[in-house]
C-alpha cells in the first residue's frame, strides 16, 4: 500500500470523503422566545367596559344600601370627609378607578413577570384599604359597614373583571 497517505491528493482533506471542509456561518440571531404578546386595543376595551360597569355597580350597591337597607352610606354630613359623597361622585371615581387599574394591568403586562398575580395583590389590597376606610370615621356601626360593601363590590368588580381582560388580551403567538 504504498503511496497511500491520509490526505486526499486530490483535494487536499483528510480521510476518503470529496467533500470540501466548510467552516461553520454564524447562525442568525434567534427568534425572541414565544410567548404571550399584549392586545393593548383589547385590553382597553376592556379596561372602559370594565369602568362603565364599576360605575353602575356603585350605583346599583348605592340604591340598594341607601334606598333598600335604609343604611346611611357615607357618614353624615359633617362628619369628615366621607360625608358628602354622593352617587354621582362614586360612580365616577369608581369608573376613575377602573382606568386606572386597566393602565396599573397594562404597566404590569409589559414590564413584570407573572402580572396576573401583582395585579391580584394590588387589586385585593386596594380594595382592603377602601373597605377598612369608613371604619376609621365616627359614622354609626351601619354606615360603617353599608359602605364597606360597597367598596368590597366594587373591588370586587374591578378586580375580577380586569382578570378576565388580561388573560383575553394576552396573546400567544
């Protein structure tokens, strides 16, 4: 066997194979990881229906605590702050409060891991703060409690729907 080497005299690669050596490309970069992406258009529907339907829970929970129960919301007039709040001026701050947790879910989707269970928390801890707030005032036992339901409703409301709207508004592509 002589005259036989290792090397292909032909073209100048080892072993048998006339097949020219390629040195490896870079590969591209790689595709962002998949993932949820964020429907801002759908979130914000949501996030303006969801206000429109604080607004009528305040004052659906308003005529029936005040208007049903009896139940004097919002101590009396001269007792604090709390007591010159009217149905009007509830149902709007609700509806306030409902964009503002639709921007507070929108700020978390983009930025946060896991925005499901920070805006849970958030959401359940404002809430705490609300329906804890009459019962920092000197109204009556029943005010106090007549409108901490109506702020545990409209939490509850705001939190549950706003939920719902971010899993629909979160997309997997």
């Amino acid at each position: 066997m002589e005259g036989k080497s290792d090397v292909d005299s032909r073209n100048g690669s080892y072993g048998r194979s006339n097949t020219p050596y390629r040195i490896p490309q870079p590969s591209p970069e790689p595709p962002p990881p998949a993932g949820p992406r964020l429907d801002a258009g759908r979130l914000w529907a949501g996030g303006v229906m969801t206000a429109v339907v604080a607004a009528l829970t305040a004052v659906v929970a308003l005529l029936l605590v005040r208007g049903v129960l009896g139940i004097a919301v919002f101590a009396p007039e001269g007792d604090g702050a709390m007591g010159n709040a009217t149905t009007g001026a509830l149902a709007g701050s609700a509806a306030v409060a409902a964009l503002a947790a639709t921007a507070l879910l929108h700020l978390l989707m983009v930025a946060s891991p896991r925005p499901d269970r920070f805006f849970i928390w958030i959401i359940t801890l404002a809430t705490a703060v609300l329906v804890l707030l009459p019962f920092t005032t000197g109204a009556s036992l029943s005010a106090k409690c007549g409108t901490a339901a109506v702020y545990l409703l409209i939490g509850i409301a705001i939190g549950t729907l706003l939920s719902s709207v971010a899993r629909s508004a979160a997309r997997s592509d």
